[in-house]
C-alpha cells in the first residue's frame, strides 16, 4: 500500500467479502509471510509462514458466515516516535459489520470493533518508486460486550455483561461516595501523583495544587515559603 490510510478499507473489504482465492491473493500481498493475527477467539503468533494461518482463518470466518455487511467507520494513522522505528506505521480501524452464521438462519449479529494494523515499510522495487507498506501485524479489539455477541445466540451473556457493566459503575459511585475521605487527602495532601515529603506537609511548604493548562499539576506558590 503507499498511502495506507485511503486504501485499508478497500483491503478490509477484500478480505472480509472475497471469493477465498482473492482473499489468499489480498493477504499474500498486503501482509507480511510472518504476520501475525490476534483476535479474542484466536491468534497465530509471528513465524515464517504463519500468513498462511492468517489466510485459513479469513477462510473460515467466510464459512461460517457467507455474506458480511461491514463497513469502515474511520481511520487514524500513528507514525512511530523513535527514529529506529520511522519506516513503520500504525493504523486504527473503527469497523461496524453484521455477521449472519448460516447454522442459525435469521440470526443476525451486529458489532463494533477497532483493528489495530501494525505496518512496515518494503523496500521500493526500483530507486524512485514511493514506499510500500505490508501488514505485519492485526490486532481485532473488541469491548466484552461486543464479543460475547458471537456466542450468546439469545442475547443472553450480551445482556449479563451489559448489567455488569452498569453494576460496576454503581460501584464506582457508591466507592467514591464512601471514601471521600481519601480524595480530600489526595487533593490537600498528595496533590495526585506528585507527592509531597512529610516534612513539607507538617510545616504547610508549598502552596495548593492547581490544575496546570495542557494536563498536569503544578503547587500555587513557592515550594519552602517562608
């Protein structure tokens, strides 16, 4: 790919909608020989050949269920930081699809999931040519309740995890609400992960901790007043 931001839902769509023979032909071309595919229900880890792994689960995802509606949401590229890593790139695909199992008619499984595609760049084939990209790595990430879909024929884990989920933020509520105590320590004392010494806190050094512009915290005065 040269410019992989535009072209990975055309890709997405070849691997997820293809007869098998142009899925291998996509993934033999667009992935590396030694990517690697993770998934929540399975993973092939990064050997020499393990693109052909990669090429059978495509196959079966296919069989399990012969027409796919899937759509690209967005797409967000992330260069990497270091100078040893410059020729890589990172994308992060928002991805909506309907997976309809032919072994359960009218079932239709609705999800949403971001694939994180680790990209390294291939040397040009001739001197001038623009880089290329290949996928070296896939990593499908899907929210509990987005997964369990695919198991629970009646909705049934889906709903469990949903009431789950709300309990916990009852939780969180009720555990903020009944330890106060130690938000009020953390903000007069602590001042969040910037700690002050014991020395600094009994003779009252340094002033309130206030929120700094662009994230973080800083003391309002000077630290060791007089």
């Amino acid at each position: 790919m040269e410019n992989p931001v535009a072209e990975i839902p055309h890709v997405i769509h070849l691997l997820t909608q293809s007869a098998p023979s142009l899925q291998r032909a996509t993934i033999e071309r667009y992935f590396t020989p030694d990517a690697s595919f993770t998934h929540p229900f399975c993973r092939t880890g990064s050997f020499h050949g393990s693109r052909w792994l990669i090429w059978n689960i495509y196959r079966w995802y296919k069989i399990m269920s012969p027409r796919i509606d899937i759509a690209v949401d967005s797409v967000a590229a992330l260069r990497a930081p270091t100078a040893f890593d410059a020729h890589s790139l990172r994308l992060y695909v928002s991805i909506h699809q309907v997976f309809q199992p032919w072994a359960i008619p009218g079932l239709r499984v609705r999800v949403r999931l971001v694939t994180e595609l680790q990209l390294v760049a291939t040397p040009p084939a001739e001197a001038h040519a623009p880089r290329c990209y290949r996928i070296a790595a896939q990593n499908d990430l899907y929210q509990v309740n987005e997964f369990v879909k695919f198991v629970s024929v009646l909705r049934v884990l889906w709903l469990a995890v949903l009431g789950w989920q709300f309990a916990a933020t009852g939780f969180c509520v009720l555990g903020a609400l009944l330890l106060a105590p130690v938000s009020w320590v953390e903000e007069n004392v602590v001042g969040g992960n910037e700690e002050r010494g014991v020395r600094a806190v009994v003779l009252g050094e340094g002033g309130k901790w206030v929120a700094e512009e662009g994230g973080g915290s800083v003391l309002d005065g000077e630290e060791g007043g007089e």
